[in-house]
C-alpha cells in the first residue's frame, strides 16, 4: 500500500462515508466511478493539503480484457503536464456478471436508483478500501 494513501484514508475516510450515504447507488455503481469517489473524496483531498500532485481523473485509463467476468485495471496519472513512468498511479478491482460474481450487483440488488441503506454503504465503503489496499505506483518502491 502507498503510505500517503493510507494516512488520506485515515483524514478523510469520513467525508467518503457521507458521500456514500447521501448519493443514490447509480453515483458510483460502477467500479470506475468507485475509483473516482475515492479519490475525490479521500486521496486528492489529502494530496492537495500538503500541496502535492493530485489525480487527474479525467485522464484515467481502464484496462478490461475480460467478457462477463475479469479484472478492471485503473491506471490514473498525476495532475501534470506531460506525466512521466513514475507519475501514475494503479489499482485493480475484479467483476462478473451476476449478483454472486460481482460486489457490486450484490450490494445494490440491481436496484441502484435509491440511496443505500447503512449495510450497502458500508459495503460499499469496505469495496473503496479495497480499491485503496490495492493501489500501488508500477514503476516505484510504494
């Protein structure tokens, strides 16, 4: 795990809480729109405190070459001109195509036009600590 992603959770893990609770499911029942709320929440929010680079999300790349079922790669770069190698961020999430392959069809029950009650949000808050567990810089000592 990257250090400065963890001590962003430990600062911000709540404002990520409230955003979870108060949006309807469709907001973020994707794993890239997961993605974005972490670290629009959590790590950028963080990043910009100490005046470090943030993430650009706009330019975040998604690697999917599953069909029903695979892994999403999530590569997203620095907030910067011309990023370098060292200057991106990665994490991962795995999904399927029904309620017992994929977190989050399960959580939402396909419902996702209401706002959750508190076991989905924290099913959803544990699916964003995950996403953070797993990120890493590819071309760094984390």
């Amino acid at each position: 795990m990257i250090d400065k992603f963890v001590k962003a959770w430990d600062a911000n893990k709540s404002q990520l809480k409230a955003y979870l609770s108060s949006h309807k499911m469709r907001d973020y029942d994707q794993y890239e729109l997961l993605v974005k709320a972490l670290f629009k929440e959590v790590i950028n929010p963080y990043l910009a405190k100490d005046n470090d680079y943030t993430f650009d999300l706009s330019r975040m790349t998604i690697i999917d070459d599953g069909q029903y079922q695979g892994t999403y790669l999530f590569i997203i770069p620095k907030d910067t001109y011309q990023p370098c190698y060292d200057d991106y961020v990665m994490t991962y999430s795995y999904y399927g195509s029904c309620s017992g392959c994929d977190a989050i069809l399960a959580i939402t029950n396909y419902e996702d036009n209401a706002l959750p009650d508190e076991k989905q949000a924290n099913e959803f808050f544990t699916l964003c600590l995950h996403l953070l567990q797993h990120c890493i810089y590819p071309y760094q000592n984390n």
